[in-house]
C-alpha cells in the first residue's frame, strides 16, 4: 500500500465514510478501466457511500424495531386470509398513512394473518428509512406499569410511544 492510499483510508476514517474506506480501490480501478470522467468516478464513490449508509440505518432500525419475525406482503397467503381486502392492504404498503400520521387497525378473527399483515408493513417502513416500534399490547401495558412505578413515564412514554414514526401494537384483543 502506497502513502497515496493510506492517506486516502485516513481521509474515509476522517469523514466517517464507512463504505469508501473499503470500496474506493475497486471503484477506481472500473473507472480507469472503464475510461470514465472524473464526474462519473465521484458519482460512483458518493452513491456506493449513499447506498451503505442507507443499508447500515435500516440495519439499526431494524434492530430497534423489536419485531418478532421477519414478514413480507409478498410471503402472505392469500388463499388463506379468510377474506382480507387485498387492495386496501396493497394500499397500506405503500405507506401513504405513515406520512400522514394516520391510524390502522387491523381487525379479524385469530389466524388469519393479522400479525403477518402488521409485520410486513412495519418492514416496509423500516426499509424507507421509518423508524418503528413493534410491540405486544400486553407487553406494553407491562412496561408502562413498570416505568409508571419508577416515575419515567413520560420519559418513556416520549421514546417509546411517540418517538417512532410507526406504532404496531399486536395483540390488542388478548
């Protein structure tokens, strides 16, 4: 490794380019081969960082969003949802009600993919970049006792309860 390199590594450490640190060597190398400009090169290191520091937050939030499984709308059963509005649910996913600040509740009997529902669409808003909050009813009601006895409730209330972007209460009706 050349001095040139080294303080090339130092600068991504600088500025915290977590991304470039690693891929820069292999960006610069197509774009000498590719013969590109100068402009293209700079566009190809800025996206790959863009593209990392995206993947790395929606890696944390999905972490907080303590979800219990990972679900898609593209693994639910159709055949199988007792009669769930497909297009209503098709809608949701684009999370126009998310942005909106919006309430859904999703109602029916047990098993028929309501959590699976729920959990998709809080994957969903992970993926954009939305933090969510998954929880039980009953674990919430659970933790807001506890902090309530400790005197942290609007601390917790604030960070917990508001501070995300989308809520998913599951099992209301247990």
């Amino acid at each position: 490794m050349n001095l040139q390199h080294q303080r090339i590594e130092a600068l991504c450490a600088q500025l915290k380019f977590a991304t470039l640190h690693t891929e820069w060597p292999a960006i610069a190398q197509h774009a000498a081969r590719e013969q590109m400009s100068l402009a293209d090169f700079l566009e190809r290191l800025l996206d790959a960082e863009a593209k990392g520091r995206h993947e790395r937050k929606v890696s944390t939030l999905m972490k907080l969003a303590t979800m219990p499984a990972l679900k898609t709308l593209e693994q639910f059963d159709w055949n199988q949802a007792g009669g769930a509005p497909k297009a209503q649910i098709q809608e949701l996913a684009h999370l126009a009600f998310v942005d909106r600040a919006e309430n859904v509740v999703l109602l029916g009997p047990s098993g028929v993919g309501k959590t699976h529902i729920a959990l998709a669409l809080a994957h969903r808003a992970v993926s954009a970049g939305h933090k969510v909050r998954f929880i039980s009813a009953a674990d919430l009601m659970l933790q807001l006792a506890t902090v309530r006895a400790q005197g942290r409730l609007k601390e917790y209330f604030n960070r917990a309860v508001l501070g995300p972007k989308l809520l998913v209460v599951d099992e209301i009706g247990y």
